[in-house]
C-alpha cells in the first residue's frame, strides 16, 4: 500500500509563500471550484484525471485539492500509481484551508 504525503493547510500556505513551483489540482466538482478555489489552482475533476493525465506535470509537487480530503487522497494515490510520485494530499481539503489559512473564503 501506498503511502501518500499529506500537507496540512498551513504548510501548503507557507511553501506557496516560498514561491515553491507547486501545481494545485483541485479535483473537486466545476460548481464546488466556482464556489471558492486557492488562487492559482487548476480544477480537473475526479472522474477526468485519467483521461487528461498528461496534463498533470510530472516534474514539480502536485498538491491534490478537495472539499475534505478524500477525492483528492484517491486522486493521490492513483497519481502515485502512475508514477507521478511527487503528490501530494492537501489534508482537510478546501475546508481546511477555509477555516485556518482563508477565513473569508466562501464555504460549503
């Protein structure tokens, strides 16, 4: 079993800071992305992932992005599988974000 990186909310608010070349897939749902979304973030849906799978970079993190964590740790786990090894799970998804890093960030 794999195991997948997880990155809680305020990590992944500091690496961006760094200005690291981080790629943020949010897996989430177009109405959920439209709804709130982390600022320079690419929305591909779940169910789309492998079709577009090299759309995905495979030379820097992905940080996959849900409302809670458990799509994208899926998401995670496939890319993994794939060989994108350099993914990563945003723990506690947009949610998390919401609550700790983005307070006036619309929620769901």
């Amino acid at each position: 079993m794999i195991s997948i990186p997880q990155i809680a909310a305020e990590e992944l608010a500091r690496r961006l800071d760094r200005g690291e070349p981080l790629y943020l897939l949010d897996v989430r749902e177009p109405w959920e992305f439209a709804t709130c979304a982390i600022p320079g973030s690419v929305n591909l849906p779940m169910g789309q992932v492998p079709a577009r799978l090299d759309d995905i970079p495979a030379d820097r993190p992905v940080v996959c992005i849900c409302h809670h964590g458990i799509r994208s740790q899926q998401v995670a786990g496939y890319l993994h599988q794939q060989g994108l090894t350099q993914a990563e799970n945003l723990a506690g998804g947009i949610d998390a974000w919401a609550e700790v890093v983005a307070p006036g960030m619309p929620r769901y």
